[in-house]
C-alpha cells in the first residue's frame, strides 16, 4: 500500500461532470464509467503533482474523517482504476496534459485537439491538398 500512496497518480481517460459525480470516458473498452462520491472526490485531485497520500490526506480534512481510513480507500480506488486502465502511477510528478486535466465539456476543442496530438491520441496525416488535419477529425 505505501508504494501506491507514495506515487503520483496520472489519468489515462477523459471525464465529464453530471449531477455531482465525475463520468469516466474509457477509449479502450468504449464504455462510461460513472464514480461513486468517494471515487469522484479521488479523481478530481488527481494532476499527476499529488500523491495519493496527499489526495487521501485532503479528502480525508474534507470529509472530517480518520486520515488512515482515507489512506487504505484512496489506494483500494486507484487500484481499481489502474487495474482498469483508466489511470497510472508515476513515481516522479508531471502535470495531466490539457485534454486529460479539465472535464470535456469545458475545453477549448483546438487546445484539446492540439493536446491529443502530442499525446498521441489522434493522428497526424495530410489530405491531398497538403493541409494537416487528425485521423476521424475534419480538415
């Protein structure tokens, strides 16, 4: 447990925000994933520069609850979202990229769209008249 809540979490999906809870957009099984409360407060702290024991830390003044409990059900959580795939641990901090560190529907689509690019989410290719455009995206 100590060598999850020492890491820095990442997502590895985008999100929405629908009534209070954070609805996960898994682009590797296609599916949505909605969190329970407990789980949205998680991953709304993650920015890939906080431990998981600082987010249960945080939670756990949030919540008005014994920090060791928080501890144990924060690293249960990012367990099951790792082992779903929709996060991953680091051991050095880096910030989310863009697409990664807002809910979608507040995003600009252009920053969006040039955070996915480098991320290698979407892919490059050139139409026949020399313009750059993204695989599925219109040019």
């Amino acid at each position: 447990m100590a060598a999850t809540l020492d890491s820095y979490p990442r997502r590895d999906a985008t999100f929405r925000l629908r009534s209070g809870a954070v609805m996960i957009d898994d682009r590797y099984q296609g599916r949505t994933v909605r969190l329970d409360e407990f789980s949205s407060q998680l991953w709304l702290r993650i920015d890939g520069l906080t431990t998981v024991r600082d987010i249960a830390a945080d939670i756990a003044r949030a919540r008005q609850e014994p920090r060791a409990r928080v501890e144990v059900h924060a690293a249960a959580m990012t367990g099951v979202l790792l082992t779903e795939g929709l996060l991953f641990l680091d051991r050095e901090p880096s910030p989310q990229p863009y697409h990664l560190a807002i809910p979608t529907d507040e995003q600009d689509p252009a920053e969006t769209l040039i955070s996915k690019r480098a991320c290698g989410w979407v892919e490059h290719h050139r139409s026949r008249s020399g313009a750059e455009g993204a695989a599925g995206e219109e040019s």
